[in-house]
C-alpha cells in the first residue's frame, strides 16, 4: 500500500480517515484497508 502521502504533496493534504470494515474493531473484514483522503485544492492536486 502506498501511503497518500506519496501520491500528493503533504501540504494539500487535509484529513485522512479510514473508513469500510478494516474500520470496526472485531468485524469480519476482507485483506484491503479503505482511506478517504480530503484534500485542500482539487485543482492543485491534478
């Protein structure tokens, strides 16, 4: 998994949050981590 922080710079980056089933303590979950990233300019983030 690459880390969002490698795909954009940091300082576009607002918030990242983890979200899906890899989310909920003691839920069954499939191997794959969800991430929502929020970012400060579309444009700039291309």
């Amino acid at each position: 998994m690459k880390h969002p922080q490698t795909c954009l710079p940091r300082q576009l980056i607002e918030l990242i949050e983890h979200f899906g089933s890899t989310a909920v303590p003691d839920l069954a979950a499939k191997p794959i981590i969800d991430v929502l990233v929020e970012v400060a300019s579309l444009e700039e983030a291309g």
